[in-house]
C-alpha cells in the first residue's frame, strides 16, 4: 500500500471569470519511506498539492489517499494530522513571534494527546540539533536555521509517518542550507518516515528523494528516478531546460 496516492487530482482556486486551475489531472504515488519530491518553476502548481492534502485548498477533485484512507476536499481530524505533517518555507512566519520554544513544541504535544510533555519537549530539541539551551528563547532570538529546526521539531512532535516539506530551505541562507536537508535525511531513516517534497532546485530535490514529479502551468509532465535525473535522462523538454539550468 502506499503512504500517498494522488489519483486525476484538479484543484482551483476562484469562480467564473475569475477561476484559476492550479492543478490539473495530477497522478502519483509516493511509497512507504520514499522521498518524493515535485519541482518545477514558481507558480507550477506544487505547493498547491501539498494544499489540497493539508485541507488549505479545498477546491479540488480527483482522489488523494492517505495510507489507503480517501480523503474529502474539507475535513481534516485530529488523526489526519497525527500521521501528516508540513514544514513550511518561512521558518519565521510560521513560528509565533510571542511564544517560546517550549511553548511552540509543548502545545504541538497537548494537541497530539501526549503525557511527559517535558520529557519530550528536551527530546524533540535533541532530535533536531538544538538542545536545551534554546528551549525558552523567542524566534527573534534564533537564526532562521534555529527556526527551521524548531518547526521541524513541532513538526514531528505527534509522530508523524509522512511529512510534507514546501521548500524547506528556500528562505535560508546557503552555507545553513546543507545542514537542515542533511538533519531532514537523517531524521527519515531514524523516524522511518515519507516525504514529500516541493522545490524549484533540482540539486535539492537529487540530495533529498528518490523519485520526481516535473510539474508546468499545474500539470505533471514527466516523473523520473534521481538516478535518471543525474543522468541526464529526462524525456520531456521542459525537464531537460530544468536540467541544462541547473548545471549551467
């Protein structure tokens, strides 16, 4: 069974005149442990599937499944969010300004129905590189690394099986970069996790996943291995302009 299945997924946004399709007839399947990663130019329609899964578009048809669990385009429970997750790219605006570390993890961890709050709150920070010493600090008062660490954190407080990552670096500076993707693939192999991630950066998307969606203008035009990535093996037109900019 798979972790993900999108099956002939349309999502919109608007009505009449003003009706926009973001997607249209996205299919792919992401499998237990495998990092699956979507690219394409902003605007492409990426993120915009990551929304349709979270409940944040929810005007969409098609199938999303959800380890073999349909979902609808409105509800989402508290299970739902138990076994997904998403980090989003700025690590500063979803942090709140006003709460504390503790404060940020201890709530992820009452909404999950956990005991030992203290206990795992010091556990997350270790899990993410972090420690002790930045438990009460505010996000003013960490790097946007530190922050990223920290929503990374909150984002594994339920214990998560999938997470969803929109561009998780992006907003980072470069030489911070390597650490968060190289702290993400250590994090799935002990966590045994899924991911699916969204970037514009094909060398991200070779460091990070197994397989890719290639999306323009919404719609998925090729879905190839990492390996056929570096090989320079993409078959569609658009993949191979990806590939030549990149290494340009």
């Amino acid at each position: 069974m798979s972790m993900i299945a999108v099956n002939g997924l349309d999502v919109w946004y608007g009505d009449g005149r003003d009706l926009v399709h973001a997607v249209r007839n996205a299919s792919f399947m992401v499998a237990p442990g495998e990092s699956f990663g979507l690219v394409g130019e902003s605007g492409s329609g990426k993120s915009t599937i990551l929304r349709a899964i979270t409940g944040l578009a929810q005007n969409w048809s098609g199938i999303i499944e959800i380890e073999g669990q349909p979902l609808s385009p409105r509800k989402r429970d508290r299970e739902f969010y138990k076994r997904v997750q998403m980090v989003f790219q700025d690590p500063y605006a979803s942090l709140h300004p006003r709460h504390t570390v503790d404060q940020v993890l201890s709530e992820a961890l009452n909404l999950s129905g956990f005991k030992g709050i203290d206990r795992r709150v010091s556990q997350l920070l270790d899990d993410v590189g972090l420690g002790g010493k930045f438990r009460f600090r505010y996000p003013h008062q960490l790097s946007g690394g530190q922050r990223q660490r920290v929503a990374i954190a909150r984002a594994l407080a339920g214990e998560p099986d999938i997470l969803l990552l929109d561009e998780p670096t992006s907003a980072l500076d470069v030489s911070v970069q390597a650490e968060i993707l190289n702290l993400l693939t250590d994090l799935r192999e002990e966590h045994k996790l899924t991911y699916l991630m969204v970037s514009h950066d094909l060398p991200v998307i070779s460091h990070m996943c197994d397989r890719l969606a290639v999306m323009k203008d919404g719609e998925i035009v090729e879905t190839l291995t990492v390996t056929a990535l570096r090989n320079m093996q993409a078959q569609h037109p658009y993949s191979r302009s990806l590939l030549e900019a990149s290494v340009v």
